[in-house]
C-alpha cells in the first residue's frame, strides 16, 4: 500500500527510531511491503520507517537504478533493520542529496567514501556489507532518518543547498517532486 511521505517540519520525522524486536512477524512484513510500494511510486533511492511515520529502525533501498540520480550506480536492493554502520577510513565526498521528505530541494551533503554496514533483514538474517560510492551515500541518508536527521541538517554550504528547479533549470538533476 502507498503511504503519506512525511515532509520536513513534521516533529515525527526528528525522533529517534526503536529497534525491531520481532522478525518474520505479518506486521514486520507488511510494514515493509509498504515501503516498497511508496518508494517506487515516489521514484526513491530508499525510504525509512520513520518517513511513513512508524517509529521502526527499518529503511529500505536500492533495487536498480533511480529516476531521480540518473547518473549513479545501481544499488542492490535491500531491507536492512537495526543498522550499524562503521566509516571505513576517514574519507568523505561531497554530492548533491534530496529526500522524500524534502521534495523539490537538493544540497551538497558530505558522507563517508566507505562504509560497512551491519543489521538483519526481514527474517532476522545477518547482513554485513561493504559499501562505497552511491551505494554508501544512500545507506547512510537513510539511516540518519532513524536517528531523527534530515540531510539539510549535513548540508555545510547553504549555497549549495536550494530549489532543484532553480540550481538545476537545465534539468540535469530530476526533480524530487
């Protein structure tokens, strides 16, 4: 089922998330069917629990390539629940960033080069991945929404953060809207 995508300003968004107790549970499942469903009609790199207001340390993303980065690499799709993630090395990149939750504006976001992440998935299975590049970039967008951050609150230059229409009147970025 598609759900209502919380926008920026809702407190909701700013709390931090509980961890799943329970996995290979109806509700567990159709919470995260539901995220599937609102991320591929909203054109997402990923979704978090937290974003169709379940208060759940659960995101989703990935599964091929995104309408709305058209020029990143695919990431593998993944449901990833209770997540660790751990900076390999100290190196940061900078790329420009939207959000679901945030829809029409794009900033300049700094993350990790590399990272490896850890968590379960639905049935309860240990994940342990390396990740670099996009693929990094949107695990970590994804779980800062589990800790109650919006990309906004990373972006460091605030003029490299604005209307996608107006920082991109040529199109070259697709509209998060």
């Amino acid at each position: 089922m598609i759900r209502d995508v919380l926008r920026m300003g809702d407190p909701r968004l700013l709390r931090v998330s509980r961890p799943v107790e329970a996995f290979g549970t109806p509700e567990l499942a159709a919470l995260i069917a539901d995220l599937r469903d609102t991320m591929r009609h909203m054109s997402g790199a990923g979704i978090a629990a937290p974003q169709i207001g379940v208060d759940l340390r659960v995101v989703i993303f990935g599964g091929g390539l995104s309408p709305r980065y058209p020029d990143a690499s695919a990431v593998p799709d993944t449901v990833l629940i209770n997540p660790v993630l751990t900076p390999v090395g100290e190196d940061e990149e900078g790329g420009w960033e939207g959000c679901l939750s945030v829809p029409g504006l794009r900033g300049w976001v700094s993350r990790w080069t590399q990272l490896r992440y850890t968590g379960f998935d639905e049935r309860g299975e240990l994940i342990d991945r390396l990740a670099s590049g996009f693929h990094a970039r949107v695990v970590q967008h994804e779980c800062d929404h589990l800790d109650g951050i919006l990309y906004p609150m990373r972006v460091r230059d605030f003029s490299r953060f604005g209307f996608t229409d107006v920082l991109f009147p040529d199109g070259s970025v697709a509209a998060d809207d």
